[in-house]
C-alpha cells in the first residue's frame, strides 16, 4: 500500500513540475505573443486539472495507510467508554 501512494506521489510531483514549467512559459510568451494566450491558458487549466486528479489520488492512497479503520476487513469496536455503574 505505501509503495501505491509512493508511486502516486511521484506522479503527482511530476505533473506539477510540469505546470510549473508550463505557467512560466505561458507567462513569457504572453509577453511577447498575444496570439498564444489562449492555447497556453488552456493548456494549463488542462494540466491543472490532471494535476489536481493526481495529487487527489496520492491523497486518497496515503489516507489508506494512517486510517486503517476504513479498509476492508477492518475490526469495529464499540466506541463507548468510561467507568460502568451497577447502581
């Protein structure tokens, strides 16, 4: 399971590297090339949203790990506490 969310994670760090890369290209070329504003912009709105599904996924994964309490097979005991009284 934790090799799962490190894959994920990986995957999420490499799209982001990419829209960083990306946005500042974007931002360069509008500069200098008005005509290109529209393809960079959705372009990275694209990339923004598959790096928003993957960091999302990695997420989901690495809550997995910590929240046993929500896999399969998982043990449910009784969530009340404290002293009992035989009054």
């Amino acid at each position: 399971m934790i090799e799962m969310h490190e894959d994920a994670a990986m995957y999420a760090l490499i799209s982001l590297m990419a829209l960083g890369t990306i946005s500042v290209i974007a931002l360069v070329v509008s500069w200098f090339k008005t005509s290109l504003r529209r393809a960079t912009s959705l372009s990275i709105f694209v990339l923004s949203l598959v790096s928003f599904g993957l960091v999302a996924k990695t997420g989901y994964l690495g809550g997995q790990i910590r929240h046993t309490e929500i896999s399969v097979g998982a043990i449910q005991y009784n969530a009340r506490g404290g002293e009992k009284d035989d009054d």
